[in-house]
C-alpha cells in the first residue's frame, strides 16, 4: 500500500488549488476512508445546497454520503466533485 502522505488542512481560507491538493492526497494514500473525508470536508466549505442542487442530489444525501458511516456511489462522488468544479484525472502511476 502506498505511503500515506501529510494530510494537509482544509478550510474556509484556502483556495480551489489547496483543496484539489488536498482531495488528490487522501486519493494517493488508497484509503477510502481518506478519500471520503477528504471530499465531505470540501463540501462544507461550499453552499451544500447549492452542490446538491447542481449535483442532482438532495443536501442531507451529500452529508450522509461523506460523513463515513458509508461508502457513497461512485456517481455520487463524481456529480459532487463536478458541482463543486472539480473532475478525476487518471495519470500512469511510478512503478518505483
């Protein structure tokens, strides 16, 4: 399993490029848990309802879904990446 990297801290000061760094860290870690986390405490700095709104989803789906009791669908995760303006990207990994 991959090394964990520092998990750097979210909040309502940092910019769209902190919070992609954030997300994409907790996604080079292969924790789920992470992953989850990662995304749910983006999402809080955000209008929720507005993510729903353009996610399709109802607001207390978004807070059930990255609370971490559960895993939320993959759908579930890229609509919300999406309304919040963000997407995957898939790069090959080092093999070292």
């Amino acid at each position: 399993m991959p090394e964990k990297p520092d998990k750097p801290i979210m909040s309502p000061e940092s910019s769209r490029s902190e919070i992609a760094e954030c997300i994409n860290n907790a996604f080079k870690s292969a924790d789920i848990v992470a992953i989850y986390q990662a995304i749910g405490d983006a999402t809080r700095l955000h209008n929720v309802s507005d993510i729903a709104k353009k996610a399709n989803l109802g607001r207390t789906s978004i807070y059930r879904a990255f609370r971490g009791r559960q895993s939320p669908n993959f759908l579930t995760v890229l609509s919300v990446l999406d309304a919040m303006g963000f997407q995957l990207s898939i790069t090959v990994a080092s093999l070292i």
